[in-house]
C-alpha cells in the first residue's frame, strides 16, 4: 500500500497561520473594553483562541516527541523546581535534600530529572530538579514539552528566580500558562450536563458579575455544545469558564522563591519584594533562609500530622501519618489497607478536631487537624 505523502511545507504554513491568527485575536481582546455591549463579543473571542490552540496541542502530538520525563512519585508529596538555567536550582536541591545534582556557573547543567528528599516535620517531601526553561518553552523551544508534561502530576511547583533577573518571573508564569498549568488556582466550581434537546440552560448559585448567560453560550456553541444545563457554584470569568470547557487545565499550588540575595542589593531586594510580593528570599550559594524554606514548602501544600493510638497503650508520638488537610477518618483508614474502613466499628480522636479528650466517632466523614491522636476500634 502506498504512504500517504506529507506536505511538509504545507503543515509548516497551516501552522503559522493558526498562530498567526491567535495573535490576532489577543491583539483584538486586549483592545476590546469589557462592557455589556462586548461581552458576547468577548466570549467568542476567547472561545476561538481556545479551539486555535487545541488545533496547535493535536499536531504537535502527531509529531515524534524525544524522551520524556517520568516521574516515580514516593513520599508524602512532590514537588518540582522550575527557573531559569542557572539560576540556582541544583545548588538548592543540594542543600536542602539528599541529592547529588551536578551544579556548575554555565546554562543547562541539569540534562535529566534530578530527585531528592525533604525531610521536615516527619514528612518525606520528594523534590525533583528538572532542566532550566525559556521563553517559548511552551511551544517546544529546549525541553520545555517535557519539563510541563512532567509538572502536571506535581503537588507543588517553586518558581525559582535569580535576584538579579526578576523579570523571568513573568516569563515563566506566562510559559506555565501557555502549557495549561494554572498556578494557584482551584478548579471552577462548575457543573455541566449535556442532553439531548432544548438548547442551553444556565442556572448560578451567586449572581455573575464576570460572565454572563449569553457568553455561556457563546462558549459552549464554539466547541460545538448545543444542548446542556450548566450550574455555577461561583462567579467566573470567561477564560476561566473556558479552561472549565477545555477540561485539560492542571491546577497546582505555587510559591516564588528568590535565590541569590547574597549579590542583591536592599533596593533590589525591595524592588522585588513590592513587584512580586515572593514567599521567601533565599541564597543556596551561602545556606540562608533554607530551614524556612522547607517550612514554607510544607505549609504550602497543607500536610497535617495524625498520631495513630493501639488500644490499651500509648500513642506513638515519634512517627506520625502524613494526611493531607481536610482529610477524614476514612481518608486515614484508606491510608492504612483499602479494607481497613470496612472493618471499622468506631474511633476515639484526642485533639484540635474532637469537642473533648477521646471523643468517639461512628462517622467516617469526621475532619481530622494536625496533632490529632486516633484509635480504631475494628469490628
């Protein structure tokens, strides 16, 4: 059977065409004043630049890619460094891990993912080293497709940047952006039910002041949704109603970290703190500020401490189980053997979360806090 020839110049057109008319269309949004009268108009803007760039993200999975990255998660949580080449990552993996990652004063030092290990507060926090990024990362430029795919199934994302260049802060927000990563952000609280017939129907629990019924529809119409019941459980904006729409958006927390404040100087140290308002101002280079940091990276992605009680003895105070806040009874009895819940007749719990000392519990939905002491009473 013959192949199917390829065109390569012609993909090479269609390609630049699509991005040149994305272009346009942000030239045309950032133009747009936001109005009652635009906001339809807004919507569909948007809702094009959104199906534009889908048509990019499927060539570009068509092509033959290098090898990727892939992360074996361990430990309570994992995190990732993410800066500019040399702007420090190796040298802090190094100093607040057990890592052995290569480090040296010239660019793209780190050729492959690098892991090492927190250990704070009884936590193991897994931390991975990955090769320094670009502007145009997101579109293929060094190896930022593998770096992003890579932070997709992260906890945690730092931002490292060097105290000398704060404007690669922007530069690699935007590039996390461009990838489908949203940084400090939760997931629309929407929901959405298509159906057969009678077109669109919007309900909210709150009134909307950022998207209107109309630009719903905008949106939904452009990705080919005719018929759907939407409810709003919050006020959203039209791109956030879009990466809702998209639904391959990953939602990772965030901190900035500042390295290299040994060289900067107090104005720029200032500059930096009014403009980017960074979690912390670190030097890997002369170990300051590195105990915060760890403290910073553990309250940032909210793990709770829960003390396990055997019956008729003491609680083991030494070795506590790494929950993540919010987490229930059941969440615990998970964490322990998948049949443990099914087994469980009740729990007593000592602390923050219990109205009195051992309180007992038959509800598995019961919200543990941090120093909380349980015991299972198994039926």
């Amino acid at each position: 059977m013959a192949h199917k020839h390829i065109d390569l110049e012609k993909v090479k057109s269609d390609r630049d065409k699509t991005s040149g008319r994305i272009k346009e269309l942000y030239e045309e949004l950032a133009k747009t004043k936001h109005n009652k009268r635009t906001e339809h108009h807004i919507g569909l803007i948007g809702a094009k630049i959104a199906k534009l760039k889908e048509k990019i993200e499927r060539r570009a999975k068509g092509k033959k890619e290098g090898d990727g990255y892939v992360i074996k998660r361990t430990g309570d949580a994992t995190v990732a460094l993410v800066g500019f080449p040399s702007v420090g990552k190796s040298s802090l993996l190094n100093k607040i891990t057990n890592a052995n990652s290569p480090v040296a004063s010239y660019d793209f030092t780190t050729l492959r993912l690098i892991p090492g290990l927190i250990n704070y507060n009884s936590a193991q926090i897994q931390l991975f080293d990955l090769p320094g990024i670009l502007e145009g990362a997101s579109e293929g430029r060094g190896r930022g497709k593998e770096v992003f795919s890579c932070l997709r199934n992260v906890d945690l994302i730092i931002i490292i940047i060097d105290a000398k260049k704060p404007e690669q802060y922007d530069v690699i927000k935007n590039e996390l952006y461009e990838s489908n990563i949203r940084l400090n952000e939760k997931r629309p609280a929407i929901t959405l039910m298509k159906k057969d017939r009678g077109g669109i129907s919007v309900r909210a629990h709150n009134k909307l002041k950022h998207i209107s019924a109309e630009e719903i529809r905008y949106v939904l119409n452009e990705f080919k949704i005719l018929n759907a019941d939407v409810i709003l459980k919050e006020d959203v904006t039209v791109e956030r109603f879009i990466d809702f729409v998209e639904s391959n958006k990953a939602y990772i927390p965030s901190i900035i970290v500042v390295n290299k404040i040994d060289i900067a100087s107090e104005s720029e140290i200032k500059n930096i703190n009014e403009k980017l308002k960074p979690d912390i101002f670190v030097s890997a280079e002369k170990s300051i500020n590195l105990e915060n940091l760890k403290k910073t990276i553990f309250n940032k992605l909210e793990l709770i401490r829960i003390y396990l009680k055997p019956l008729n003895q003491k609680s083991d105070m030494e070795k506590p189980l790494i929950m993540h806040k919010d987490s229930t009874i059941k969440d615990v009895c998970l964490k322990l053997h998948k049949d443990f819940a099914e087994k469980l007749k009740f729990a007593r719990v000592w602390g923050k979360s219990a109205k009195f000392e051992g309180q007992t519990f038959l509800s598995l939905e019961h919200v543990l806090e941090d120093g909380d002491i349980i015991e299972f009473h198994l039926k």
